[in-house]
C-alpha cells in the first residue's frame, strides 16, 4: 500500500506541475486549482455558483469522505514536498498552535461576505503560484508570490510536518470532515477526535463573522473603474472574490491580461485588468472564464460575449484622420462588433462609436494609425 500511494503521490506531482507551468495549455490552465475543496466551498460560499470544473473538487473531497487525509495522502503537491523535507533526521518535533482548524471557519465566513480571501492559503493555491517565476516576463510580484511555497517548505524544514498538521486549511478542513462523519457513522474505539468543536473554535466562528462584516464595510474597495476582463463580476465584487491565482493572465493568448501593481489601491492589488498596449480581446476567445476559479469571471460563450463590456471606445476626433480629410476607414473594418459608423457633415466625416453595440474589445485602439482611440471604463465616457 505505501509503494502504491507513493506512485500515486509522484503522478500527481508530475502533474501538478504540468498544469502550473507557463505553458499554452489554453482551457487547462491550473488545472489543479480546481481540484482543492478549500478553494471549491470558498467559491461556493462567495458566488453561489459552480463550474462544472468544480466536480474535480467535489470528488477530492469525497475522497476525504472515505480516507481520512486523502487528499494529502495522494493528491496535494505542496504536501509531498513538505513530507520530504520533514523526514530530514536529527530534529526535534517542537509545539505549535493548531491554527488551520481556526483559519478554515474564519475563512468561510469571509466568503459568506464574498471575500474568499484566505484563499491564499490553500497549499494547491500555493504551490500553483510559486511557477509564476519561470515566466519570461517574471516581475518582483512572481518572485512574491513564489515565496509562499519556499516559505511553507521552509517551516517543515525548522518544524516537521508543521505545516500540514498544524497551518494548513485544507488539511483542517479534511479532519472536519472526518469528525462530521463520526456523527453519522458508530464509533468503533476510543479514538480522539482531531477537531472539536471547543470554545476556541467557538469563538473563532464569532471572530470570523465580525471581521468579515466590518471588512465588507471599511474596506476602501476601487473607486476608480478598471478595464477587467470580460464576464468579471461588478467592481467590488470582483476585487474581493478574485483569489490572485494567475490562471487568466497566463491562459490569455495575446497577453493583454496583467495584474494591477501600484496604481490600483491596496484592494485592487494583484487583480487581473486589460492591457490593450499590444493587442485586443479576440471575438472567438473565452480562456479567462474558462480557468478562473474563483468566479470572479464567469464562464461565458463566444455568442454571450458580444453582450460582455470590457469598456467602450472613445475616439479624439480633432486629430482623426478622416477629420483631415484623409480616407481611413480600419476602426470600422477591423470592429467585430459593428459598433464604429461614419458621420459625414458636409464634405467632413468622422468616425462615431455606438454605445449600444460596443464591447471595449480594443480593436479599434490597436489598428488605428493616428492613434487617437482609447479603451475606458463604460462609466466614464462623457
């Protein structure tokens, strides 16, 4: 049995990593994120709605149904590294508060809020993230995010099995599982229970609820609209759901998804926004609702995005082209959409955007030649 669950173990690394990868993996994309059911019930419990990419967590999490710890048995990647380096010899085990089983409770009534942000601190989360860094266009943010799992490794390394037994949320919740089978299920010895529900816990339910309700409430979430990707949920839902892992930025196959830096607030940070510097959101293109996660982006088909506002085009008309009496006509022929129409006034014609059909794809930005067509925020043209 223990040569068989090694194999297993090893499998599910190998695959961990093909599927973190910066690889054109298309629909793919971090993949293994879907198959944590600390990540699944924090959808869940912020969106009311799932994914059919949802069932790999469901499944894991029936795992743990019928074998206690199955998933850190056979599937978590970031585990099978920590059980490495735990078994260096000539360390002491040293005392550490049990913190996950009070982190997952926390963690559920913050998405009860709509704010899976703990979400962080799932080992699949984790482990994804850190292959960030061997992006080509790897910036100090990765080199951030890939810490976690140096950070984690490291802690196994002072204190063995620290972070399994002890940190890690998904692991806690995998032992609340167990527990909550005993209810229904005749105990057959004396064993201790890993989880209780003791004043501790008690009181981190209530600590949960305050915090998540005064978050919801002071948080200085975005005020100024950003350019998100199409099928993102409103504004201050979207920042406060989206869970930071990457998957729409790297499935994005023109690369025009990046993540918000030093200008979008301390809420916004991380969060994915559009970038038309170098191209438009192709018409035929539905990657980043594919891969997210979260729901932050709703999955959406190529028909349901002609309805999908990214922004609206703006066009400064006094350096246009055809305000100078010079025939140009790319922003009408490069628009999927129909939404650029020429207005001619006299021996004058200009272009002129319809609001009502426009997305904000970009298009219309990237083949301008004068350049004069920006992509804003629909709220604030005018």
């Amino acid at each position: 049995m223990i040569f068989k669950s090694r194999h297993i173990r090893y499998i599910s690394l190998g695959a961990a990593i093909l599927f973190a990868l910066p690889l054109p993996l298309g629909a793919f994309t971090g993949l293994y994120l879907w198959a944590s059911p600390f990540l699944f019930v924090n959808s869940l419990l912020a969106t009311g709605s799932v994914a059919i990419l949802n069932l790999l967590g469901f499944f894991a999490l029936a795992l743990t149904v019928f074998r206690k710890r199955g998933i850190c048995r056979y599937v978590c990647p970031a585990g099978i590294l920590c059980d490495a380096v735990s078994k260096i010899p000539e360390r002491r085990k040293k005392n550490f508060p049990d913190l996950g089983k009070h982190l997952i409770i926390i963690s559920f009534f913050f998405a009860l809020f709509g704010i899976p942000a703990f979400s962080i601190f799932d080992p699949f989360y984790i482990f994804n993230n850190f292959f960030e860094i061997l992006s080509p266009e790897a910036t100090v943010i990765a080199i951030l995010k890939a810490s976690g799992l140096v950070i984690i490794v490291l802690l196994n390394l002072i204190v063995p099995n620290v972070w399994c037994t002890k940190l890690c949320p998904l692991g806690a919740f995998q032992d609340l599982i167990s527990e909550t089978k005993k209810i229904f299920v005749k105990k057959k010895s004396n064993e201790k229970s890993g989880i209780r529900l003791s004043r501790r816990f008690f009181i981190s339910g209530l600590l949960g609820i305050g915090t998540a309700i005064l978050t919801y409430k002071i948080l200085p979430f975005a005020k100024k609209k950003k350019l998100r990707p199409p099928g993102a949920l409103p504004e201050k839902d979207f920042t406060s759901t989206c869970i930071r892992c990457g998957n729409c930025i790297k499935a994005c196959p023109v690369g025009i998804i990046r993540p918000v830096s030093g200008t979008g607030g301390p809420v916004a940070f991380l969060s994915p926004e559009i970038d038309f510097t170098i191209s438009y959101c192709l018409p035929e293109c539905t990657l980043c609702g594919d891969v997210c996660p979260s729901g932050a982006i709703t999955k959406f088909t190529t028909q349901k995005k002609k309805t999908l506002r990214i922004g609206i085009a703006k066009i400064e008309l006094k350096n246009c082209l055809l305000t100078k009496n010079k025939e140009c006509d790319r922003c009408i022929f490069y628009c999927d959409y129909d939404a650029v129409n020429i207005v001619s006034q006299g021996l004058k014609s200009h272009p002129e955007i319809i609001a009502d059909k426009c997305v904000g794809c970009g298009a219309c930005k990237i083949v301008c030649p004068a350049q004069v067509i920006e992509i804003v925020p629909f709220e604030k043209l005018g």
